[in-house]
C-alpha cells in the first residue's frame, strides 16, 4: 500500500493510512491538497450508491454539489445545470436585484409539471409580441386566453410553427390570425393528475397541453419538453412542484432585506449569506430574521468557472480557449455593485473610491 502522504507543512511525518480521528483530531488545520485518501475495498456495486444529501431542513439533493455564488461562476445557466444533474446553483449578488431576481426565475420556469403561471397573450396582441416574448423568455408557445390572462377563457395557442416564416409587414399582424384555435387543441380537464397529463400530452404529440376548468378557463399548462428533460436528467433537483431547485446569495446589509423579499418573490428554494466572514453579528442578525437554515454538502467555484454554462464570454490566451475567472475579494470583482459590500462599509468604500 502507497504510503498517505502529508503536506503543507504539517507536522506529521507520511505514514501508512492514518485514521479520519488521527488526522483531524490533533488540532493541525488543512487546506487544499494537504492529504491525499486511500480508498478502501468495496463489497457494494456502483449502482447502489446513493448520494442523497441534506441541504436544509426541507431540501435534499440527489448529487451533495453547490456552485459558489461568484459572478464568474453562478448564473441561471450554471444554475440549470447544477440542478438537472441533482446539486443546486447559487445566483451571486454581485449585480442588481432585478437582474439576481429575474436570473431565479429564468431557472424555475425552465422545467416544471404544472406550469402555474404562464406567459399568456391576449388574440388581439400583435405578432411581434409573440417574437419579443420569444427573445426574452426563449420560448414561443404562449396561450391565448381572452383577456390576455391566465384564468381567462382559453382561445388557442401561439408557436414556433405559427410564426417561424414571418417577415417585418406580419409583425403587426393580431395573434388570432395565426394562432391554433380552441377548437384544434387538445385539452385536458382540471383535476387531472400529472401523470395523467404527461400521458394524454405524449400520445397528442403537441407540444403544449392547456388544462382548462369546466367554464373553459386556463388554469395551467404542461410542456413537451419537460417530458424529455425528465428522461434525460432523473437525479434532477425538483420542488413539490417539479420546478429546478435554485439558490441566491445576499449580503448583510439594510438594503439586502428588500433583495431577499424580491428573491423569495421570485420563487427562489434556498438562500445564502454571503460575506467575507461568519462570525459577525449581522450574519446572526440577518438569519435570525429572516429564519433561514446554513447550508452545507460542497460549494464548488473554480472546479466550475470556465465551463460553458458559467458566466463569461470566451477568449483565447497562447491559442487556448478561456474564460475569465476571478475571486470575489478581488479589485475587479468589487469594482461591481455588489462586490464591495462583503468586505467593507460604506464609510470604507468612500474612502477606497477617494484612493485613501
């Protein structure tokens, strides 16, 4: 057996496979690369490894990863991915609270079972509506409800199809001169259960199922797409409504309680509080408010920056691909809005500006 190698300057001299006790019991700290583990024999099959960790009190994930909440490594792209393959994402707070806000939405809305809130369009909104709502949601198949309004009566359906060959005199166009009627679609009755909705969905092979109430009205929706993310990512982290867990961190100032009512508006699972240190009052005082549980399982942020899901746009050092990475403690990362705050206050951030 090779011998366990010690590093970092410890003062522990290698020896033959030293016991978690022995290791961490003698007061020595470690960092990155301090210790190098052993694997032991194994009498199970990979197949029987279960991973399943406790996040909070209420949230469990098939896969114990966390992205760190770094604005070169955490938005809704990265969150995404983190989610469909069974670990959770944290949006930083390093930018504006309708942007942090709108970056959770984009990831709960990106798989669901019972869409509760669609966008919804009104027959008398114009074509380009439909193209505006596409470029911003990058979805196109919006329901058409009379009154422009879920809960209103269903008309028919907008999608790709409908408007894919349209040129600039069909943008003004009303959405009922295009649209796939009532009458066309098929349905599915209040009540029925998500199982039941993704069977009569697969055998219509559209791409949307409306349901409706029994006076016709639009109560929820249920995608195609969905199905297939669902095949395709089975340890993906859901709510109770099958919609991707996500996170987003906060600092501890006054003006973060109105980012965290914005972000739990916004449907956000789990919040993190993000500063440079854990062992002030105002972290105490901020969860002690706000009655949120710690986190813990892995937090990962250089492992994941640079990859194609991360924050970034690319560029090529000595003909090699790259993105930028930095850390938040970094001059550059709190040129930003929300850099600065997690280490100095606002006393100190004028006096970083004026270069004192």
């Amino acid at each position: 057996m090779a011998d366990f190698l010690i590093a970092g300057g410890s003062s522990y001299v290698p020896q033959d496979g030293l016991t978690a006790m022995q290791l961490f019991g003698a007061g020595e700290g470690f960092t990155y690369n301090d210790f190098i583990i052993l694997p032991g024999f194994i009498d199970f099959t990979a197949d029987e490894v279960d991973l399943t960790s406790a996040l909070t009190k209420k949230i469990s994930l098939k896969t114990p990863l966390v992205s760190s909440p770094m604005d070169t490594v955490t938005e809704s792209s990265l969150a995404i991915a983190m989610a469909l393959n069974g670990g959770i994402g944290i949006i930083h707070h390093n930018c504006s609270v309708e942007f942090q806000a709108n970056e959770v939405r984009k990831v709960k809305k990106f798989e669901q079972g019972f869409i509760l809130d669609p966008l919804v369009l009104s027959p008398d909104n114009c074509v380009g509506d439909v193209l505006e709502a596409k470029a911003k949601h990058g979805f196109s198949g919006i329901p058409i409800t009379e009154n422009g309004q879920m809960g209103g009566i269903l008309m028919g359906i907008v999608t790709s199809r409908d408007i894919d060959f349209v040129h600039e005199p069909d943008l003004l166009r009303p959405i009922k001169e295009v649209m796939t009627p009532r009458e066309n679609l098929i349905v599915a009755k209040d009540g029925v259960t998500l199982v039941e909705a993704n069977s009569i969905l697969q055998r219509s092979k559209k791409g949307k199922l409306p349901i409706v109430n029994e006076r016709g009205e639009l109560v929820s929706l249920i995608a195609r797409t969905d199905l297939k993310k669902n095949r395709n990512f089975p340890l993906a982290s859901k709510d109770a409504n099958k919609q991707l867990l996500v996170g987003a961190a906060i600092g501890t100032r006054d003006e973060d309680k109105e980012r965290l009512e914005a972000l739990v508006q916004s449907g956000v699972d789990a919040i993190v509080i993000d500063s440079s240190q854990g062992n002030s009052v105002f972290q105490l005082d901020l969860i002690k408010l706000s009655k949120l549980s710690c986190l813990l399982s892995v937090m990962m942020g250089s492992l994941l920056a640079g990859t194609t899901e991360a924050p970034g746009e690319y560029f090529f050092a000595d003909g090699i691909r790259l993105k930028k990475y930095r850390g938040m403690g970094s001059l550059s990362a709190m040129e930003h809005k929300g850099g600065a705050q997690r280490y100095f206050s606002e006393h100190d951030k004028v006096k970083v500006a004026q270069g004192v």
